[in-house]
C-alpha cells in the first residue's frame, strides 16, 4: 500500500528541520474510536487519531492538545466522561486528571 505521512504539530518558531521527540504515549478508547494521546520532549500533547477504510488506514491526523509537565509515562483509565488520565511526572509530582467531556469527537476535556 502506499505510504501514510503526518506531521506533529511544531511550536512557533521551531523550524520543521529541528527534530521533535516523542518520549511517551498512551493508547485512548473511546467507543468504537481509537487514538493517541503522544507527549514530546517539550511537554507538548497531541492527539493522533486514525482514519480507516476497508482496505485500512487511509489517514492519520496529529492534532495539538496540551502542554503537561514532561511525563516518563501516561495512562489512560478508561474513557469519557469519569475516565482518569495520569501523568507520570519526570521532574515534577505525578498528576491524575479525569477526562469530563467528550469534545466534538476526540480527544476529551481533562482537568485537575
């Protein structure tokens, strides 16, 4: 098949030639949609999601969510609304958000 490409969102000002590093990521489940949730080097969130055909995936869209305090690992338990997201901190205290409403479609609304 052919070669699927997407690019991660960039700060402003940070040139495409610059690499980006991807340290972690969690899977997300919500109903019959599946993303991820990807944390870079900077702290920086982004949604991945998938698009899929018969014949697979046709597409893939990086979205910017969030910026969290640089995490070593994310968690997912379980999905919208009442589902927990944490933030295992690298520098900083480990943080549990819960996910309180779905946005028009994915990701989730998370807060403190």
């Amino acid at each position: 098949g052919d070669e699927i490409v997407t690019l991660i969102p960039r700060r402003t000002g940070m040139p495409i030639s610059q690499p980006l590093l991807i340290t972690t990521y969690t899977l997300l489940q919500q109903g019959a949609n599946t993303s991820l949730l990807l944390q870079s080097e900077l702290g920086d969130v982004y949604t991945v999601t998938f698009t899929s055909s018969a014949s697979g995936v046709s597409a893939i869209t990086a979205t910017y969510y969030d910026t969290l305090p640089v995490a070593i690992a994310l968690v997912a338990l379980g999905s919208s609304p009442g589902g927990r997201f944490f933030v295992a901190g690298e520098f900083s205290d480990h943080r549990l958000y819960q996910f309180v409403a779905p946005a028009a479609g994915l990701p989730v609304d998370v807060v403190d």
